[in-house]
C-alpha cells in the first residue's frame, strides 16, 4: 500500500467524526451514527483504493452504504477495508468519553471477515507482548503484565466494559489487588489505550463485538502490541456463519496473524468525544472546527497524532482536502 493513503484515511476519520459530532448529547445515537457514515462514505470515494468492505455497517440489506462486499475509492490498490464510522454510537448520544470514528485497511485478502457476534478479548500494549495467554488465568495474565510493565500488582489497571456478564471476572481482578476501569462502550479505544503509558491502561479483558476486535488488531499490530480473541457464538446459526466466513473452528484462539495476515495495515481514527488519548471534535464559533486523529502503518511503526483545524464554509460535504 502506498505510503500517501495513511494521511488519505485520517481525511476518511476526520470527516466522520465532523459529522457525528454535531449530534453529542442530544440522545440520537442513530442520527449520529448515520451523519458519521454518510461523510466516511463521500471521502472513500476521493482515495485512489479499491476497496472491498470486510467489516462494515452489516450485510447489504441490513445497511445503505459501508456494508459488506461494498467496493470502495476509485481504483488502483486492492485493499480490504474495516469500518466502524462510529465507535460509541450511545458514547455520542450521552456525551460521554472516547467516542471515535475508525477505519483500518489492509492489502486484499488479509483481514478476518469478523462476524456479528461476541468474541472474548485479551490486548495488551507492546511490553507484555507474548505474556499473556487469553487461555491463562486472569490472575496470571495480571502479574504478567505487572511484571513486564516493572509496576506491583496493586498499580495494574484493567479495563472492560461494564457488564453483567463480566461481574465474576471483576471480582476475579480486583482480588489480585490490581484496578479496574469499567466503561460503559468503546472497546477499540480501550485495547488501543494499553499501548499508551500515558492513558493508564494496562490490559483489556472481557467480550466486546468481534468486528471491533479486528479494528483493535490493526491498531495494535501498528503500535507492536496483541490482542488475541476467541468467537462466541451464540447459536448454531451463527457458528454456521463463522464457518462461511472462513473460522473452520470458532471455539479456536485467534491470535494476531489470523486477526490479520501479512505485515502491512493502516490504522486511522479521530476522536468524536474526549478521551484519554484523543481529544473530540471542538466547534470554536463560526465556521471552524478542530479534530484529533490518529494515523499508524503497522510496516514502518510510524505514529501521527495529527491536529486539523477546518474551515467548515469551504467543504460543507465534509469532502475536500
């Protein structure tokens, strides 16, 4: 993949996180969620790719546009691409935390085609790379991590999403002695969180959607962290479904190279609402608008935290350079 598509897909990001933005706190996540897709959608068509969507806004009679199978760009690198134009649609709603649009794109053939379904995750920033075992405890996974990362026990922080379904595995860390952040959505910026020192997160666990599980993949092979999942299906149809998508046998370990084969992925997202280490879209009074992106390349390890100042009058579709 050309190098100059990096900065092309923060366009992509930044263009939905205009549009959704608009929508922070008034409740209508659909709305948002739309107005995010919409714009992801327009900027697609100016990138010199063609793309197919692997993972996407659902099947073609579930979804207008971004669906899966649909082509992308106007030609020259056959890439597969994985959206999520809206990362927190009720993060938006509510006008909480951590709201993100993403993109991640890989050469042809190389991402999972993730169903629609839960998938049990483990990520973990670079350090620990290689430490932990999604089939381990959580306990051991814990010091693990402590150990890599030179803390005590009792400075680990773990994140997961506030569940129900992920209360015995709460009581299971905290009686390591490690802290816990519980979030009410966005499990991509939690995984991508553990490759920061800086947003205090040290290792994701619990089950989350696992189209989002490939998105983190990409953003942690960029960044030289793992994620490792496990599909969850609830039914017969759906195991059916994870065999037609190419997972022979769901109750397997996926680990980064199945998550995404080959060396090379682009990651993109820009920030929507704060967050610990994207800041949101900020409207400062007439027509300007500021964004908060990040953009990596998994094969030169390249980083870009990329600050943009819009002038919304001259590109009223979100479109233009």
């Amino acid at each position: 993949m050309d190098r100059e598509l990096a900065i092309e897909f923060a366009r992509v990001t930044e263009a939905a996180a205009l549009a959704a933005a608009r929508w922070m706190g008034t409740g209508k996540k659909n709305e948002a969620d739309q107005a995010a897709t919409t714009a992801m959608r327009a900027v697609f068509d100016t990138i010199d790719i063609e793309g197919t969507v692997v993972i996407g806004e659902g099947e073609m009679d579930e979804a207008p546009m971004l669906y899966i199978g649909e082509r992308l760009g106007r030609g020259k690198d056959q890439v597969d691409v994985a959206v999520d134009p809206l990362e927190g649609t009720n993060i938006v709603a509510k006008g909480l935390w951590n709201a993100m649009a993403v993109v991640a794109v890989a050469p042809a053939g190389t991402l999972l085609h993730a169903p629609d379904m839960y998938m049990e995750k483990l990520a973990v920033g670079p350090e620990a790379r290689g430490m932990v075992d999604l089939e381990a405890e959580v306990e051991d996974n814990l010091h693990a991590v402590a150990r890599a990362k030179g803390k005590a026990i009792e400075d680990v922080v773990a994140i997961l999403l506030d569940r129900p379904r992920h209360q015995t595995l709460i009581d299971r860390i905290r009686k390591t002695g490690a802290r816990i952040k519980l979030i009410t959505d966005g499990d991509v910026a939690a995984a991508v969180n553990t490759a920061f020192a800086e947003t205090g997160v040290d290792i994701m666990f619990g089950s989350g959607g696992a189209p989002e599980g490939v998105l983190a993949a990409a953003a942690l092979k960029c960044l030289g962290g793992e994620l490792q999942g496990r599909l969850l299906p609830a039914d017969d149809s759906e195991r059916e479904r994870c065999i037609r998508m190419g997972v022979s046998d769901p109750s397997q370990v996926l680990r980064m190279d199945d998550l995404i084969r080959g060396d090379d992925a682009i990651f993109a997202a820009t920030g929507v609402t704060e967050g610990e280490l994207l800041r949101g879209v900020r409207f400062l009074g007439g027509s300007i608008a500021t964004t908060h992106s990040l953009v990596m390349r998994a094969s030169s390890g390249t980083v870009r935290f990329i600050e943009t100042r819009h002038d919304l009058s001259k590109k009223p579709n979100l479109v233009f350079v």
